[in-house]
C-alpha cells in the first residue's frame, strides 16, 4: 500500500512543475496565432491617402510623389512615374494577405540588409513601412512589417511590383519598372 505522505509528495512536486510551467515561458516555441494567418499585411492601409513611395535597396533609391493626380519620380528629376503600376503597386499592398509565417535565417528569405527591398509608403498622418524579401514562387513574396519582426509570406508580388528584378541570382531594383515613356513617344 502506497503511504499518504509519498502521494502528497507527488501531488506538491506536480503543482510546483504547473506553476513553473505556466511562470516561465522560456524558450518554448509559440504556436502560430489563427487571426494572423489569413489577415491582412497592412491593415487599415488606403492607397488614395498615400503622397509618396520610398523604395531603397542597397544604393538604389526610388522615392515617388504624388502630384495632383500624376506620380512623379522625385529622386529622378521628377520624371514622369507610370500611374498604373504605382496603382498596382499601391493595390497590391491594400489587398496582400499572409499565408504564412516563416522561421529562419534572413538571408534564406532575402531580408538580409543587401537583399531586402525597404518600402515606406507615406501619408499625411500615417506612414506603412514593409521589407520586402525574394518571392519563393510567381505572385508571392516573404515580407516583414518591422526589422526584427515576423517573416510572412504573403500571397501578392510585392517584389515585382515595386520594380525588383532577378537576373541570375541577382536581385537589383529597377527604377526604369516606373518610367513613363508614352511621353517620348517610345514603348517599353
């Protein structure tokens, strides 16, 4: 027959363990939140608010304004920007939602500082920053809201939206991507 102080015993070492556990957290992998796979990348983000688009990658650097009802590259002698693939680009930052999240090294995903692409979209009053890494299939693309943040995979091409371009394994940002040239008269 067990003894009543070997079972008390037991029962005050297994509440101390509880009480640790639920105390402390530690190193213990978390479990993916239901609300964020699914939802939006940018939450309350509104394209027709947005005044200018800064797009920095290594020493390029793209910045956008919008002009009454034109964009314009600013950082490129205000050359006339062409509006539907800003709009796309604006669109495609409305509408993107995570599929997943991701772990691992940041340059696996190309959000490493020389392979990520760094978006501010800005505002009057609020201002949308997304590091955007390489796209692990067409129309897809790993994407942090924050530099140490989460890694998502969101289900639109930001990378290609914003103008970045893959040749061999080489990922550059194109600034010709914005370039109107139905002013020349030229097609691309």
């Amino acid at each position: 027959m067990i003894k009543l102080n070997v079972v008390i015993a037991l029962l005050a070492v297994c509440v101390l363990m509880l009480v640790g556990f639920l105390l402390v957290k530690g190193d213990r992998p978390t479990v993916k939140a239901a609300a964020e796979v699914g939802a939006r990348l940018a939450k309350d983000f509104n394209p027709e608010s947005v005044k200018t688009i800064a797009l920095k990658k290594g020493e390029t650097q793209v910045t956008l304004e919008k002009k009454e009802k034109d964009w314009v590259l600013s950082s490129h002698k205000n050359r006339a920007a062409k509006n539907d693939r800003v709009e796309a680009l604006l669109t495609s930052i409305k509408t993107a939602t995570i599929d997943d999240k991701r772990m691992g090294s940041d340059t696996l995903f190309a959000l490493d500082d020389k392979g990520r692409v760094e978006l501010v979209a800005q505002s009057e009053s609020t201002k949308t920053t997304l590091l955007i890494g390489k796209s692990p299939a067409h129309g897809r693309c790993f994407v942090r809201t924050e530099a140490a943040g989460e890694i998502y995979e969101v289900d639109k091409g930001l990378d290609n939206d914003a103008g970045v371009r893959v040749e061999k394994e080489e990922r550059t940002l194109d600034v010709s991507h914005f370039y109107d040239l139905k002013i020349f008269g030229l097609t691309q």
